[in-house]
C-alpha cells in the first residue's frame, strides 16, 4: 500500500536514509520513488545489515559428511528398478521443470540474460536456451509427453528473455507449455547501510539469490498452476549448465525409494580448492556449506580411501515432490553477504563509478531450505556426463571447458 510523502520521510528517518529524505524532496520521479519506498520492510533492512558485521561461524562439531548412493556403483538390476519408477513419473504426466534464469551474462562479457548466450559446439553453435529446450524435447519424445517447463527470470531480465524466446520460436519448445514467473529482490546499501540510487532515480534493487525460488513460485501462483497440472515432482536446475539432466528416472526413482522429499545429483570436488558448495549434515539434518564459509582444513579432510569427506558438490541439480516445495515457500529466507562494486547516483545528482567494492548485496541461497527436511537422497554422478557449466568469460567454468565437455559428451553418443 503507497504511503504518502510524510509517511516515508519519517521511516526514512528512523531508519538512518536521510540522504534518500534530501533527494526524495527535489527529484522529478517523486511518485515513482514514494510507491517503491512504500513497499520496502525497513525492520528487514535493518536486520540485514546488521548481519554484515557478525562473522560467518561454522559449527564444527555439529557437521559431518553425508551419504551418498554413487550410480556407478549400482548393481544393474537395481538401477533398472529404479528407473522404471522414475519413467512411470514421467509418462503418467506427473513431472515438471524448472530453470533458474534470472541471471545476466556479465561475467561473460555477454549483453543480455545468460539464456541467451552463444555458445560454440559443434556441429553448430547454440544458444543455452536451445541446448535446454533441444534437451527437453528429446525427453518429450522418449516418453510421449510434453513436460511443463517453467523458467525463473528477474526484473531485470523478464522482457529480454520472454523477447528471445519468442524471436526464436522457443527453439520448436510447445509455446503453450512454457511458463515464466519472476524471482525476488532486494536495495543495496552501501557499507554505512545507506540505500542507493539508481541512474533511473529509483532505490537500486537487484535480486535476493536462487533461494527466492520457492516463495517466488508460491506468489506467483505457479504452485497452484503446478497442481491444476497433477505435477507431483519438480526438477529444479541452473541455466548456465549445458550438460545439465532434467529428466533423470533414477533420481526419481532413488528419492521415492528413500520415502525422501528432496533429491540431489552430484558430481566430487575436482580438489578442496574448488569454488563450489558442499553437502553435508549440520545438526542431523542435510545441508550445503558454500566454499565460502568451509574452514579449509575441513575442506581438505579425507577418509580411508583418499576421497574428500566433504567432496559432494553442490551443482543446483535437485528434485523435490510437490509438498517440499509448498513446505519451502513458507519458510523464512537466511540470506547470505556478498560485496560489490555498485555504481550510484549521489545527492547532487552525480553518478558515482566505484573504484572498490562499496555495497552489499543479500542473497538466499537454494539450497538453505534443505536443513528444514529430516533427509535428501544424494545421487553422485559423472562430472562428464551432468556438469558444464558457464560462469566466467575465460579459465575453470568458461565457455571453452563448457564447450568441450559438451562435444565429449555428444560426441560419444
């Protein structure tokens, strides 16, 4: 509900963004400034920034590695079981897919919403957003079906995406079975806690990180959507992996087996060094360490074996049923600091080119809800076979390793 002027510049003042009081009174975008300010949870904010002075404490002795089952290892015959559990999932229609898609390829030197970057395999370059549709229409195929596919965007990616995707005919994905609803987001406030100015005139917004997922997809109404469906279980996956399995009748099968609500595939850490989350148990209950936030003698601790204790990555390839994502969507958000360089507008109307990092931003993380749930069925896989993704413009993660696997792995086909 908008709030009138006098409203917000005593919330404003309470709250310590005098400087946003002094530019609300001259700017020429007054309304548009009021009715975002008026939608702003002030107690929020406040607590948010006063998580930015308390360090991040890993409990040790309440973490310890998590079980896994390693497909690999599998006798055939139970493989076989299990997927045939997961293929009647599939071929009863009770399935759908997710995309986190909200993300810009900046750190690809790329203009536009990651989707839409191109990528060099052969026998043609591709667009990620045709790898993931040509993917899924295989699977369409193999099974008979045509599976609802909904695609997580952000405000500042929403029309970009929709247009590319329209332009190019979804990439022959049925237009009718695609679904787009947008993730959250968050101002960001500069190391003293002050809110930000946008070259727009507005509070510089931008989103709270893929754990907004599952309040997104409750307001947005897509759960409800997901229901009308009959959809029972919901693949949930990242844009930017070009080797990425979304229809995989053993995770199913593995999860349903397990009397489990959430399942995750995932691939061993290269090395400890490796920038990527870890599963684990915290507290009795499944959980993710970000690379972040692993002690690094934790990080490099092995079994008998040689194999990392805590070597499960964490590659954003998750199953959940129907009822763990309703769960989700009701549990309240932790959110997590990064800091960043973020030009601003100042008070006299001059924009402002940081030299060094000067803000934070909070995001959730996807995989912060899992400590909610009593277990998770883990299901490790080949790095070659599920993992490429596209993250940064060159090195570990770039469009070239990406490139690669992909040719590897469709090569052998």
């Amino acid at each position: 509900m908008k709030k009138d002027l006098e409203e917000v510049k005593k919330l404003l003042m309470e709250n310590n963004q005098e400087h946003i009081v002094t530019y609300l009174e001259k700017c020429k975008n007054q309304e548009a400034l009021l009715e975002q300010l008026s939608e702003f949870d002030f107690a929020q904010l406040k607590a948010l920034y006063e998580t930015t002075k308390k360090p991040v404490e890993i409990e040790e002795s309440q973490i310890e590695p998590i079980k896994y089952v390693d497909k690999n290892k599998l006798p055939k015959e139970e493989v076989e079981a299990l997927e045939e559990a997961g293929r009647k999932v599939i071929r009863d229609g009770d399935y759908a897919v997710v995309t986190m898609a909200g993300g810009q390829g900046t750190r690809l030197g790329h203009k536009g919403p990651k989707g839409t970057f191109l990528v060099d395999v052969e026998p043609e370059p591709k667009y990620i957003f045709q790898i993931l549709a040509e993917s899924l229409i295989r699977q369409n195929k193999a099974y008979g079906i045509t599976i609802p596919w909904y695609i997580m965007t952000s405000e500042e990616n929403n029309e970009e995406t929709i247009t590319f995707l329209e332009k190019h005919a979804y990439f022959g994905y049925p237009k009718e079975s695609v679904t787009f609803f947008k993730q959250g987001k968050l101002p960001i406030m500069n190391l003293d806690g002050k809110l930000l100015i946008n070259k727009d005139g507005l509070i510089r917004e931008a989103s709270d990180g893929n754990g907004s997922i599952y309040p997104s997809l409750a307001k947005s109404g897509m759960l409800d959507k997901m229901k009308q469906q009959n959809v029972k279980w919901v693949f949930i996956g990242v844009v930017d992996n070009i080797l990425l399995n979304m229809v995989d009748p053993l995770l199913i099968g593995l999860c349903q087996k397990d009397k489990n609500q959430i399942a995750s595939r995932t691939v061993t850490k290269i090395n400890p060094q490796e920038r990527v989350g870890v599963f684990c148990k915290k507290k009795g209950h499944p959980a993710v360490i970000e690379y972040t936030e692993i002690p690094e003698e934790m990080a490099e601790e092995v079994d008998e074996e040689g194999e990392l204790f805590y070597g499960e990555a964490h590659i954003a390839c998750t199953l959940y049923s129907m009822e763990a994502l309703e769960k989700a969507s009701k549990i309240q958000s932790q959110y997590h600091i990064a800091v960043k360089k973020m030009s601003y507008l100042d008070e006299a109307g001059n924009w402002i080119e940081p030299e060094k990092p000067n803000a934070y931003k909070f995001e959730s993380f996807i995989f912060d809800v899992f400590e909610a749930f009593d277990d998770i069925s883990i299901l490790r896989s080949k790095r070659e076979e599920n993992f490429a993704p596209i993250k940064n413009r060159e090195g570990n993660d770039s469009p070239e390793t990406a490139r690669k696997l992909y040719n590897q792995f469709y090569g052998n086909k």
